[in-house]
C-alpha cells in the first residue's frame, strides 16, 4: 500500500481531502498525522488544495511503501515503491 503522511493541521487537510476524492484511497488519522493510502499511485492537484508555494511544498511529511514521482506547481503524485512513472 502506497501511503503518504500529512500533518493534520489547518494547512495540511485539503491536500488529504482532495486525495480522497479518488475512491482507491483512503484516509485516515494515525497520531499527530493523516494517512493517506492507496493500492496504487496517490495522486492530487495542487489547484483543487488551494494551497499556496509554502505549504502545498512543505506538506509531506513522510512517505511509506513508495516514492514521489512527481512534486511541482501542478500536481503531486506518489507511486508505490519500485513502481516507475
């Protein structure tokens, strides 16, 4: 399972919200953090957050099972460990 760690805060919850749009992934809340997990690559646009530079590139704060593929202006996307994209 593909799973990307937030921190569950004010500035961080949108990125979770939009991920979950995607009926593959779930999320949930483990400690201080949102868990957002998926059986495949885990994916979410930047303009859907509404995040700024400062905080959509400051939002991940770990990455389990998998590696980010992709983290610019535009889009985020997450691929499972040895999964290329």
């Amino acid at each position: 399972m593909t799973t990307l760690f937030v921190l569950d805060i004010d500035d961080f919850r949108p990125l979770a919200e939009v991920a979950a749009k995607d009926p593959d992934v779930t999320v949930r809340r483990r400690g201080p953090y949102l868990e957002v997990a998926a059986p495949g690559p885990i994916r979410v646009e930047r303009g859907a957050t509404g995040c700024r530079n400062a905080v959509w590139y400051s939002s991940v704060a770990a990455v389990r099972d998998g590696r980010v593929s992709r983290w610019d202006k535009a889009e985020l996307v997450v691929v499972p460990a040895g999964g290329g994209e």
